[in-house]
C-alpha cells in the first residue's frame, strides 16, 4: 500500500493522508478504504470490531482513521450518529498498546466531552473495542461519588473519558497528572463551548504536555469553534463531512401548531395511538414539565419515565436501560438526552416544547432515524415557542411541514415572526475559581435582533384517529 497526502481540493480545505490504491473496481471508483482491515489496525482491534458485527468503515472513520494514526492534530466536522466516536477511538487505542516512554500513572490519553450520558457513552464504546487489549481505561463524570474515581487515578490509567467539571474538580485536589499524555480528544467542541466549558477546557489543555497530538470534533467548524481550535491544534489536518446543519435526510420533519397546552395534550395523544409509534423520546423544556408530562402519561397506561438533569446518575442511566431493553417505551426528558443517547429503534421524537438553542433541536431529532432506520420528529409550536421555530428554519435551511389533523386544527393562523440573529451565550462561571459546591453552567438565554419575515405555510391535512 502506498501513502500519499492526498487533496480534497480547494472548497472544503481538507488534506488528508489517505491510503491510494492501483484502481480496483471491486474496491470502488476512488479506490480508498472501503473495509475495516485496509485500515491497518491492530488485529485485535479487528477482532473487536467484528465482535460488535461492523465490516465497513464509516465516512469520517475512512477518513480520520488514517490521519490520527499518522500522528497529526485533526480537526473534525461530522453529524452525531455517523460513528465519529470510533473514528478516534480506535486509532487511540492503537497508539496506546506502544509502550509509554514516561514513568508515571496519568493518562496518555484524555477525551473530553460536554455531557454525563457522552463520557459514559464513550466509555462504553471505548471497553467494546478495547475487549481484546489490556489498554487501562477510566471514566470521571460528576453526579457520581468521588470515592472510586479518586482510586482509579491513584492507579494507572491510560485512556481516560472525562466531562470537564468533575475533571477540574480532582485537578485542583492534586489528583490528576497529565505529563504523560500523548493525545487529547475535545468532543463536541461547539456544545462544549455553549454550555461555557470553554476557560475549563483551556485550562485543563494547559497543564498537558505541548507536544501532544490534538483532535478536536465538533458539529460544526467555524466561529469560536475555530479559535479554540487555532489555540489547542498544531498544524492541523481538516476534515469537514456534512455538518449537523445539514437536513436529516432519513427523518421525517413536521409539527403542529397548537392554540394552548391543553391542543398540546391532544395533538401528543393522537401520535401516541399511532401503531407505529414503538419507542418515543418527548422533549420538554423543563424538568419539572418532564415530571408532570411523564405522570400524565403514566395515568394514561403508557409505559413512561422521565429523565433530566435533577435525577442521580444511577438512576437516569437505569432509566436509559429501561427504554433501551423496551421496559419503558415513552420517555420525557429534557436536553440531558438531546446528544449521546444511542438507543436502537427510536420510532419518534416529539418536541412537546421547542428546544431554546436551535442547535439543540438537530441533535433532539438525531435520536431518531439512526443507523440508516426511518424515523419521525413532531414539534408542537404554541404561542411562544414560534420564535424558536423560526431559529430552527434558518439554521437548518429548511422549512418544516406544517401539518392538521382533522378535528385538531388550530384557532388562529400562523403569526408572522420575525427572525433575529442567533447569539452565543456566555460563560456563566470561571474554572479557575474554585468549583465545590456549583453546578453546570447551561447556556443563558440570548438577546435576539431582527432579520427577514416567515414565508408562506403550506398545510396538509390528516384525519384524527
Ligand atoms: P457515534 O456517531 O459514534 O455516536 O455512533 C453512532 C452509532 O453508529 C453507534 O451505534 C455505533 O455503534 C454505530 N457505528 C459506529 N461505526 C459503525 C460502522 N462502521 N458501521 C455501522 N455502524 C457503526
């Protein structure tokens, strides 16, 4: 095999080392990776990757694989759901069955990512291919006792998943040394940057080596995505796939708009008879609303359960089993679940209130229609939730379907909103400071200018069951 550095060409900058192969037709027009083993990966990374019954690379697999392995910084752009986090896993893995040349137990590698339900996601995937290798590996997330994650770091540990706060939280207790690190992973880079991680992850990059390789995955590349990555990257290698802001093209996309809660009520009842409708995931913008949704539900025989960020660790992962084993078949939530939660056979997300943060409502969406499977999101729009509806429409380009369904139309017509720019929020608090007693920053509310009018809608109707 014969490796060049290859050019994607001018439009999206990409540069990759890619492997060239003489043409071969059963390999495809390109002649590229089409299979696990051109990947030159360790055989026992192989083994495990035919364990879990994978055969063929994804996209950004093919195409960062090769590129971490050859040891440069990476910048990433690809849509949750297309397998990004085995396209750094897996070459993370191989690096690390080299023997370290520092003495030490710290990790010699670190994935960052912004959510609890992530880091343990990660984790998962990371003892799946590690199966067959003795790669040490750890995970320190809050909401979880302290006790076994302060033992684990007093032991060796080589591949480490962390969110940022629990991590900061051992770094100023002393606990943690990064001098033998070799790559640091920062995952869902813009997220991360949202939810006001961003003076934590610089802090905690800076305590690492400065030759270590760097390999940053966001949704998206550009604005301040870009300067943290001009920070943290070297020379980097540039990898743009199609972005979270393109459609979800295997889901369908409509919503209802409602006159009050009680219209939201009814419109949600009516999907829920739907016979296709299996495993649901309803999205509510707070936790308290999940609580009470998820009781309704409950009195009207749905198997439900609810999730959101006041539950313990334990019992919102038991809550994620329940739904993955089909105990449960509805589950409300809150944003805790919009990015991260891999469950197979999610029939239908429902937005019972619109997300705040437009981005959000690409990764809510993206719990469905997974691994090539046809899926369905409903938003139902009420009075204040046109506002986000119409953040969501700039950002994905696209005008959702309007739909009725007979006998549950609603009273008014569509109001004429205007769309305003879409802020970034701020950090709500400094890593640098002691972090005991707080909690997760969440991204504030944004200050909104205005900008071109709605459309016209187009309605379809549908008979009520
Ligand atoms: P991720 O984008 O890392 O969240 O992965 C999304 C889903 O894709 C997970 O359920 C993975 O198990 C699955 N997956 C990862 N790589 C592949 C592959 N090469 N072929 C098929 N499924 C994959």
């Amino acid at each position: 095999m014969l490796w060049l550095a290859a050019s994607r060409g001018w439009r999206d900058q990409i540069n990759l080392f890619l492997p060239i192969y003489p043409y071969d037709p059963a390999l495809g027009r390109t002649g590229v990776i089409v299979l696990f083993k051109e990947l030159d990966l360790d055989p026992r990374l192989l083994k495990a990757i035919s364990k879990l019954g994978l055969t063929k690379p994804t996209e950004i697999q093919k195409k960062a694989i090769p590129t971490v392995l050859s040891g440069a910084d990476l910048m990433a752009s690809a849509q949750t759901g297309t397998g990004k986090t085995a396209a750094f896993v897996l070459p993370t893995l191989q690096h690390l069955f080299r023997r370290s040349k520092k003495v030490g137990l710290g990790p010699r590698a670190l994935v960052l990512t912004p959510t609890r339900e992530l880091a343990i996601q990660i984790d998962k995937n990371i003892r799946q291919f590690n199966r067959f290798s003795k790669i040490t590996t750890g995970l320190i997330v809050g909401g979880m006792s302290y006790s076994p994650q302060l033992k684990m770091l007093r032991n060796r540990v080589d591949f480490l998943v962390a969110t940022p706060g629990r991590l900061m939280d051992h770094m100023e207790r002393g606990k943690v040394d990064f001098s033998r690190l070799e790559i640091f992973v920062l995952d869902e880079a813009d997220r991360m940057l949202d939810m006001g991680f961003i003076d934590a992850v610089k802090d905690i990059a800076s305590v690492m080596p400065r030759n270590r390789q760097t390999l940053l995955f966001s949704a998206t590349l550009e604005g301040s995505v870009l300067n943290i990555a001009k920070e943290l990257l070297r020379k980097p290698q540039r990898i743009s796939l199609a972005t979270n802001h393109d459609p979800h093209r295997s889901i369908r996309q409509h919503m209802h708009q409602a006159d009050s809660k009680a219209h939201k009520h009814k419109l949600l009842a009516h999907h829920l008879d739907n016979n296709q409708l299996t495993k649901a995931l309803i999205f509510t913008s707070t936790k308290r609303g999940a609580d009470q949704l998820a009781k309704t539900l409950r009195l009207k025989d749905h198997k439900t359960a609810s999730l959101h960020g006041d539950m313990s660790q334990n019992k919102r992962r038991q809550t994620v089993e329940n739904l993955r084993k089909g105990r449960v078949e509805m589950l409300v939530a809150t944003d805790v679940a919009a990015r991260g939660l891999d469950i197979k056979g999610i029939t239908h997300v429902i937005n019972f209130d619109l997300p705040t943060v437009a981005e959000d409502y690409i990764h809510r969406i993206g719990r469905t229609g997974r691994a090539g499977a046809a899926g369905c999101a409903i938003s139902l729009v009420g009075s204040s939730d046109w506002q986000k509806l119409a953040q969501i429409e700039k950002l994905t380009g696209r005008k959702i379907d309007r739909e009725v369904i007979e006998g549950l139309e609603p009273t008014g017509s569509e109001p004429n909103i205007k769309q305003r720019a879409k802020p970034r929020p701020k950090a709500k608090r400094s890593f640098t400071k002691s972090l005991k007693g707080t909690k997760s920053p969440k991204s504030k509310r944004r200050r909104r200018r205005s900008s071109e009018p709605q459309k016209t809608k187009q309605i379809r109707v549908r008979k009520a069951a």
